[in-house]
C-alpha cells in the first residue's frame, strides 16, 4: 500500500493529502463562481452564457419586494447582533471571574442553541410565540434571532477576554479607578476586536438563518432569504443569481473586515 | 456575586424563555390532540407517536403497521451518517494538509475554507443545484467530450442532497480536525519510530487515538444538523424525497398536524441530546 511505504518515515506530507485539500477547497468555491459568473449573463438562460451584462442587477435594484425583504434582513441581523453582543459580553464578564464549578452550568445553557437542530428551534418558536399570543412577525423574528446568536457572540468574546492580562485590571484598581472607569478605561478598548468579531458572526449567522425566519415571519416582516426561496417556485432565473450574488458579496465583505481585524489583533 | 447574576441573567434567561420553554411546550404539544386548522386542542392524545408506527382505518379504527414515517426516519440517519463518513473522508486529509503547512500558507488555506461557511446556506445550496442540473455546466461537460449520451441524473436525488449536506457542513468538520492535529506533539512520531513503528502503526496507533476528541466534534457537528436538515433534501431532493426536516416542517405548513410534528421534533431532539450525553460522558471519562 502506498499510503503506508514503509521506507518513507515522513508522515506530514503525505501522498494526496494536497490534491484531496485542494478539490475540496474547489468543491466549495464552484458552485458559488458559477452562480456569479451566470448572474451577468446578458440573455434569460442559467446554463448559456450570451454575454455579458448588468441587467439582472439593475432587474434586481427596480424590485420593491426586494429591497423590502433585504431591508427587513439587515435590520433584523443588526438588532439581534447588537442586543446579543451586548448580553454575551455581559455573560462572558461575569463567567472569566466565576468559579470552576459553577460556571458548568451556565455554560451548559450559554451553549445549548448550538445544540438544538435548526427545524427544532423554528417549530418551538412557532409554537411558543403563537401560544402564548405574540403573534408572529418581526417582534417574534427579533426574539428568535437574538436568541440563537447569543452563543455565536460569545464564543469569540470570551476567547478575547480569557487571554488578556487580568494585571492590567489590577493596576488599575491600584490607581483607584473605580469599578466602571475601570471598565470603560481599560476592559472594553482591549475587548474590542473580540467584541466586533462576535457581533459580525453573530450579524452572519441571522443574515444566514431560513428555516426559523420562514416559519416566524408573518406578511411584511419577510427576510431575504425566505424571499429568494419564494422566488424559486419560478424555477432558478437570473433573477435568483443576481440577488444570492448579492448576499455573497456581502458576506465576502464581512469576512474581509473580520479578517483585518484578525490581523491587527495579532 | 450578586453582580455575576446580574450579568448573567439576560443572556441566560433569554435563551431559557425562548428556547428551552419553547421546546418544553412543544413536547407537552406532541400529547395534546390537532385541532383542524393548525394548532391543537387541550385534550390529551397519544396519537401523535401512534402514528409514526401504525396507519389508522379512517371507518373501523383499527391499526394497521406503517413503515413510512420509519423510512423517512431511517433515511435521514443513513443520509446524515453517509453525509459524516464523507466529510471526515475529505477532511481529515484536507485538515492534515492545512495544519502541515508552513505558517504563512497556513492562513491563506483556512481563510479559503472558513470563507464558505459565511456565504448564505440557502445560496451555497441553489449554486449547487445550478452546477447539478441536467443542464448544468457537468453534465454538459460530460456529453461535449462524448462520455454520455444524455444528461446523468445528478439533481433531484439521494446522491444530490447527499452532496449538499457535505458541501454544508464540510467546513465544520476540518476545522476542529484542524484544531486537533494543530496541537498535535510531532514528537510522538518520532519516538514511534524510534520503536520501529512502521508509518501505517504510527498513523493508526498514534496519530488517531489522539485525534479522536476532534474526529468526534467533528462529525457530531455534521451528523447533527444534517439529520435535521431541511434546505438540502428541499432544494437538491426535489421535494420527491424527504427527510426528518421537511417532514417536522410540512406538519405546520400544508398538512397542520401541529401535534405530530411537536412529536417528531421531540424524537430529534432527544437523538440529539442523547447523542451529546453519551459524547460528554466519555470525554469526562477519559479526562479522568
């Protein structure tokens, strides 16, 4: 077996490794430059390229529906990104000063959304928000959304907040900061990248969402991705592919900034 | 203390009120009986599980054994595991790869497989449709160089929503694979070596035993979300054949059998939660 030549002792390159990495990497990426390329393409077709052009764009802009459905997505996305940085953040204080024992159980909580399958989160909202006369609509969706970003948020600010200097705190104190001059001083400056990574995950993971927001929206409160999906009864049409290159590009731009944030962490 | 619990209270009651209590009330759901449009009535009603196992005659009610909701059962858990064997197939070599890299390449190759983790799901699964289709850019490929005749059917089947659980879910299986191999100590190889392992006793013996933490996050982290999964059975099934997902889902839309679907959620979760016990019961064993 030459997987396993036993003459060779090198085990961190081994044969197809890299061949297997990189059709995986173009697995993923296919599809989506497919999708982009055809969402220029100049004629009606998805599997024929005629030429190129702006049109389906422009198709896309004129659309009110649309603009309705991506308005309602980035609002939603921002508001449950901004309330659930705000609770993860206050989480993560409280959990770094916590002791050991203690903190399991709040963390077991923090993390259960992570834990429960999507379709099982949106018909219990479903559920919950029509029995006790919520209602459905965007009330409900902001509720949903914050609630399952909130681990999302968390996970980077508290890897931030655990690898600061707990001395910087204590010198500080020495100086007679008070409690929240403290805070806003010297805890909030240095936990600003993780604060900005988690609220762009969190911002993602709601932009993301389908299952729970097409169970939850009611008429008018409709998010972009249940809107494309209602464009799909239709068939795939340039339509369809200039708006989802839309959503990439917006999500290529997030990475782009949570990326640069990265690198000046470091 | 008295300051922790105030900071922890949002965050915590949040997620208890609006999702454990939820999910509370929709077991509680899953015994009461359907009312006609959606929604149920306060009665007590066991007939929610009856009917994931038995048909009931509309006139003589009596049961009758039925394997369809079993089926669809078995099929979403076959897809699921197929789906995780797949996954870990391409991404432990892929994850190895990354890891081995020098420090500059490194970055570049896990930025390039994070990045499709941020675009939409719904997007990633129509791009994949889009390239499956009997029109689509393979298929079309295959008949210009003269390999097939006709179009090979790669949309609209197990093999297509197969194929969109692994592109879904790829990226949550190399990266703590990754995580693992990482930290791995390069060391122990050698003192396998200096023992006269030979490179298969080293990778199985050595290797593998240590990373299992990560190939086991890594595969719960697909296996749980591709058994429930609802965008890829829809999209790149058809809608000819379903799984666990699209059936809890159709339970509140067309059919309204709000009960059944609250039970079969239930049955998900539970899976799930037993799943993720019996995973932490081993791990703090093997901690101990």
């Amino acid at each position: 077996m030459a997987l396993f030549d036993t003459r060779s002792k090198d085990i961190r390159n081994l044969p197809g490794f890299g061949l297997t990495a990189t059709l995986a990497v173009a697995f993923l990426y296919a599809p989506i430059l497919f999708l982009v390329l055809y969402s220029f393409n100049s004629g009606r077709s998805i599997s024929r390229l005629d030429g190129l052009s702006w049109q389906w764009y422009q198709a896309v802009f004129a659309n009110e529906e649309i603009a309705g459905a991506a308005l309602n997505s980035v609002l939603l996305a921002v508001i449950a990104a901004s309330v659930a940085t705000v609770m993860a953040t206050a989480a993560a204080l409280a959990m770094v000063r916590m002791k050991v024992r203690r903190r399991a159980a709040a963390y077991a909580v923090l993390n259960f959304p992570l834990m429960v399958p999507e379709i099982v989160t949106a018909i219990a909202s479903l559920i919950f928000f029509s029995s006790v006369g919520l209602g459905l609509g965007f009330g409900s969706l902001v509720i949903a959304h914050t609630t399952f970003c909130i681990p999302f948020a968390y996970l980077p600010i508290t890897a931030r907040l655990t690898s600061m200097d707990p001395a910087l705190e204590s010198a500080a104190a020495d100086l007679y900061a008070r409690p929240w001059r403290r805070f806003t001083l010297i805890t909030l400056p240095l936990l600003a990248p993780g604060l900005i990574s988690g609220w762009l995950l969190a911002f993602i993971v709601s932009l993301d969402d389908f299952i729970i927001s097409s169970m939850l929206s009611g008429p008018g409160s409709t998010t972009l991705p249940v809107h494309i999906y209602s464009m799909l009864r239709l068939g795939i049409t340039p339509e369809v592919n200039a708006v989802s290159s839309l959503m990439v590009a917006a999500s290529a731009l997030v990475v782009i900034i949570s990326g640069l944030i990265a690198r000046k962490q470091t | 203390m008295k300051l922790h619990r105030l900071l922890l209270a949002p965050s915590l009651g949040t997620i208890l009120i609006f999702m454990a209590l939820p999910i509370a009330i929709t077991t509680l759901y899953s015994v009461l009986t359907p009312a006609q449009y959606g929604g149920v009535i306060w009665e007590p009603s066991s007939e929610a599980y009856i009917r994931l196992l038995f048909e009931r005659d509309i006139f003589d009610d009596t049961l009758t054994f039925n394997t369809d909701y079993l089926q669809i059962l078995g099929r979403s858990v076959l897809q699921a595991g197929v789906a995780t064997l797949l996954c870990l197939f391409i991404g432990l070599p892929t994850a190895w790869f990354i890891a081995t890299r020098p420090a500059g390449q490194k970055s570049l190759w896990l930025m390039l497989v994070t990045v499709p983790y941020w675009v939409n799901l719904l997007v990633r699964t129509i791009a994949l449709l889009l390239i499956l289709r009997d029109e689509g850019p393979i298929n079309r490929a295959l008949h210009a160089i003269g390999l097939t005749d006709g179009p090979l059917p790669l949309a609209y089947n197990n093999f297509a929503i197969g194929l969109g659980l692994v592109s879904s879910f790829l990226p949550f299986m190399i990266l703590p694979l990754y995580a693992a191999i990482e930290r791995f100590d390069f060391s122990l190889l050698e003192a396998a070596y200096d023992l006269h392992a030979n490179r298969r006793q080293a990778f199985f013996e050595v290797v593998l035993p240590i990373l299992r933490p990560g190939l086991i996050a890594g595969g719960l982290l697909v296996f749980i979300p591709g058994i429930g999964s609802y965008l890829a059975p829809d999209i790149l099934g058809g809608g000819k054949t379903l799984m666990l997902g699209n059936l809890i889902g159709m339970q509140f839309q067309g059919s309204r059998n709000w009960p059944f679907g609250a039970a079969l959620s239930t049955i998900l979760m539970a899976v799930t939660l037993i799943a993720l016990f019996i995973i932490a019961r081993r791990a703090a064993r093997e901690d101990a």
